[in-house]
C-alpha cells in the first residue's frame, strides 16, 4: 500500500521520538529472537542432568551425557528444580541411597528416568541404607525405569527398595513409580518387628497432619522381597481420620512375596486392579497372618481383575481381604487360586474403640472365581482354612455371582466352605447370593452365634453337609462350557467357566444391581432382571 499524501516521509533521523523508540525496541526483540536457544535446546538441556557410573565425573556440569556426574553422593547434593529431569545411564550401577531433594509442581514434575539403550540402571543400598530409593517430604515427582535391590548380609526390620515418606508435611500430590524393577529386599519376616517391603509409602510426623494426594504405582515388578510387597501407610484412627486419595495401584507383579502383596491403608477410594500376586515362599514364621490384596481401615475401596495364588501365610493366607475398619469395599472379578489360607477374608475387631474402629461395613464380594483355595496342611494352623471366612460383628456383608470350586480335600484338610466365626464378636446381616458352589468331594458350614445370615438363589453342586436354607437354591451341575480345568493360571484358564446358553444357572439369579455393570467375562448385567446364577451373563 502506497503512503498516504496527508502524511510526511522523514529521513530516519528525523523521526519523531515515539517511533524511534518503536523501531530500537522491534530491533532489540529480533537479536533477542535471533540468539535465543532454540524451543528443545538449551532451555531443556538446562533442566536435564545426566549421570554415568562409568564414564561420568562429579566435576562435569552433568547437563549432557558427555558431561554427567558419576555418584549418587554429587546427585544427592543437588536441590532440583520443578521440571528438572535426572537421568541415568542404562546398564550402569549405583551402590547406595539415592535420596532426591526437591520438589516439582503441579504443571512442572521432577522426572527421574533412563537414558540410552539397555538394561535398567541399578540402584543398590546392599543393606547400607533403610531404602535404595528414598523421597522424603516431596510431591510431583516421577521415577521411572529403575531397578532397585537392597539386600544386606542378613535380615533387618524396616528394609525397603522404595520409601516415600512425608513428616509433618501437610499433602504431598502427584507421585508416580512407573516400570521400576525392585528385587531382593531382605527385610524382617515379622510385622511386629516392622517387616520390610519392596515399596512403601509412610506417613508420619507429630504436628501437622499428612497425607498423600495421587499416588501411582503402575506396570512395577516386585520380586523376592520381604517381608511384603507394596504398602500404602496412612492415619487409620477414625479419630484422626485424614485419608490418602487417590490412590492407584494397577498392572504391577508381585513374586516371590512371603506376607502381604498389595495393603492401603487409612486411605478412601483406592484402586487396585490388574496386579498379579504368585509364588509365594513358605518363610514366615510360626503365628505371622498377611494375605494377597487387602485394605486395612480403608473407605471405598475397588479391588478387581487381580490375580493372586500360591500364598503360604501360617495365618490368614487368603488371597483377598475386606479387613478392619473398612467401609464400603468392592472385590470384583478377582481371581483367586492355590491360596492356602482360603479365598476371602471380611473381618473386623469387636474390642476396639469406636473412635477408632466404625467397624467393618458394606463389604461387596462379587463376580469373582476362586478355585483351589483352602488347603493349609502345615504349622500351627494347619486343619484351619475355610474358603470364605468372616471373623468378627462384620455388618451387612454381601457376597454374590461367585464361582467357588472347591477340590478334593485330602486328608488334614479343612473342609469349611463358609466359616462365620469370632473375633470378639460376630457378624450380623450377611447375604450369600447367585453364588455357584461348585464340590468335587464335600463342605460343610460353620455359622457359630452370626446373626441374618441370607442364602438366596445359589447353586450347589458336590455334597454339603449342613447345607444352608435356601428356599430358591439349586442342585444341579452348573452347565459350565467345558466343566474342566486344563491350566489354572491366568485369566484366559477360565472361559471354560461360561456357561451354556440353556444352563439351568440362566436366568435364576437374584437381583440385586440397582446400575448396569458387567459379569466377569465383560457381558452386560441388566438392572432389575434377574441374573444368572454364577459369574456368567450369556445372551438371551
């Protein structure tokens, strides 16, 4: 566009002072642009520290690979920075205790990851440290791709591969452990010693109430650590109620556990799903209880599409648990098997103080598959395994669409299928419901001083002595597919376990869902139909 003729065309020089200042400040923002670092370069390299056991030096910047640090000792010194990165060389190896300092925020986290191509960089405390990996009083901070062992020349109370601990520190938000490796913690077999674990989360301090606020644990193996595998610590007292939330714990691998797998506790809407427990070792000692996944003095939990097997506890030793102080648990399409100590444990202590305890209620147990479990032979409770067993004034406790399938029993073996027993107290207002009780020899039935016990709609197969009263109940084989079982391990073992479309399992349900959910192989269950019997909805 041409200038227009009402306007004057000044030499540079002559310019009025507004557009001089105008044209030095466009002049100073394009050097600006001009010798600023690249989006991606320097500004990123500035917030990245890079550590190399073998090739790295304390003295470097630790800003590149060609200039990272050597030592835990310089990392340890550092105080990063929120959206810091420190990264560790793949295939290298730290003896020690890594400890950040720090703090990320909500829109800038501190990552601590690998870099390069390999296998995971190694932490080990070899016994020298309480943990290999220690965040203490910290938030928005993930770690990745570590492995982490710390075992020491013989075992120790308090041994740990993670610990994440806050002290009088208020809420900590946003902690994520992804893909970490963590192996051989030797930690203490006894839980009044303290135990050990392979991961911990801790609360403490003396004034000023802490919690966490978005925990993740996800796609972690933990294996041959003890005493327990991953532990979510919180303040359990009704009377001091400040709960952890937001607590995830999915697609993680428990191996070679001898106690507990996977325990939040004061904590309110935890979830844990998709975790496999196995393999359990015979180490505990005389008299030591833990069992797979468990809340303790928990609200609203979710339990589901875990596995767990192999537990060997010489008490308990179930594969799952609605324990203490629990309100509002949900334990669905879990699979539990091969557990010594039985498949479900709902409890409660009726000696403890209500300011501390409301007690255990709501509990829901459905669409779950447990086969194999209860056979303990051995040690001080041996004889002593019921399937479902409820001890304690447990309160309105409903256990529905279930498959048991309870195997042979040889001889020593407890033969309980559902023991309602005591523990200062017992329960009141159970339904058992659309449960398949699936025997191939015979149970019997335990209910000592309970009270409202509902059986409704169950099928029972096999021989049950002291059958309860269910006026609605049916005995017939189920109309499983395949009716065997060629592989139990793994989800995909079970499709046998559907059933066929004209079982006499269809249809005969009770309902009880007031919203639509699915069965355990993912089919819709309709609000107000009547169910069928078992864990199975096929299409009618």
């Amino acid at each position: 566009m041409l200038p227009s003729k009402s306007k004057k065309n000044y030499p540079v020089y002559f310019l009025p002072n507004q557009n001089v200042w105008a044209i030095f400040f466009l002049l100073f923002c394009c050097y600006a642009c001009t010798f600023s670092p690249r989006t991606g370069q320097k500004a990123v390299t500035e917030k990245q520290y890079f550590v190399d056991a073998i090739k790295g030096d304390d003295a470097h910047t630790g800003h590149s690979p060609k200039q990272a640090w050597k030592t835990l000792a310089k990392v340890n010194s550092h105080v990063f920075e929120p959206g810091d990165k420190l990264l560790f060389k793949s295939g290298t190896t730290y003896e020690g205790q890594l400890k950040i300092q720090g703090a990320g925020t909500k829109n800038k986290l501190i990552i601590i990851d690998q870099y390069g191509k390999g296998a995971k960089p190694q932490l080990n405390a070899k016994g020298k440290h309480q943990a290999a990996l220690l965040l203490y009083n910290t938030q928005y901070i993930g770690v990745n791709n570590l492995a982490i062992a710390n075992q020491g020349e013989n075992r120790e109370a308090k041994r740990y591969g993670v610990q994440v601990e806050l002290s009088d520190f208020g809420t900590a938000h946003n902690i994520a452990l992804r893909n970490l490796e963590v192996h051989d913690v030797n930690g203490s077999l006894v839980k009044q010693q303290g135990g050990g674990a392979g991961i911990i989360f801790i609360n403490g301090g003396r004034t000023t109430p802490s919690r966490f606020d978005g925990v993740l644990v996800e796609n972690c193996s933990i294996k041959n650590c003890a005493r327990n595998g991953l532990l979510i610590n919180g303040n359990w007292q009704r009377s001091r109620w400040f709960p952890n939330l937001n607590v995830v714990i999915r697609r993680n691998l428990i191996q070679g556990v001898p106690g507990d797998g996977i325990v939040p506790t004061g904590c309110d809407g935890a979830l844990i799903e998709h975790n496999v427990m196995r393999d359990c070792p015979r180490l505990l000692p005389r008299g030591e209880a833990a069992a797979g996944i468990w809340p303790w003095s928990c609200d609203n939990t979710l339990i589901q599409y875990n596995e767990v097997s192999d537990h060997k506890a010489p008490w308990d030793g179930q594969g799952f648990d609605s324990d203490w102080n629990c309100r509002n648990t949900l334990i669905q399409y879990n699979y539990s098997h091969d557990n010594e100590g039985g498949f479900l444990l709902v409890c409660n202590d009726g000696s403890s103080p209500p300011t501390n305890n409301v007690g255990n209620v709501g509990s829901i147990i459905r669409y779950n598959v447990s086969i194999n479990d209860g056979h303990r032979t051995q040690g001080q409770h041996a004889g002593f395994s019921p399937v479902i067993h409820v001890a304690g004034p447990t309160r309105n406790t409903r256990i529905y669409n279930n498959l048991i399938y309870v195997t042979r029993r040889s001889a020593g073996m407890d033969s309980t299928l559902i023991n309602l027993d005591t523990w200062h107290g017992y329960a009141d207002s159970t339904l058992f419901a659309n449960n398949i009780f699936y025997v191939a020899g015979g149970v019997k039935y335990l209910y000592g001083q309970s009270s409202r016990n509902f059986f409704q709609n169950n099928l029972y197969f096999g021989r049950h002595h002291s059958q309860p009263h269910d006026p609605n109940g049916i005995l017939a084989a189920p109309g499983f597919k395949s009716g065997t079982l060629k592989e139990n391990v793994g989800f995909a073992a079970l499709t046998g376990f559907g059933v066929v479309a004209n079982a006499p399992v269809v249809g005969k349900g009770l309902p009880l869902v007031t919203t639509s959910i699915k069965d355990f192989f993912g089919n819709p269950v309709v609000p107000g139909q009547n169910p069928s019997i078992g864990i199975h909805e096929p299409a009618r």
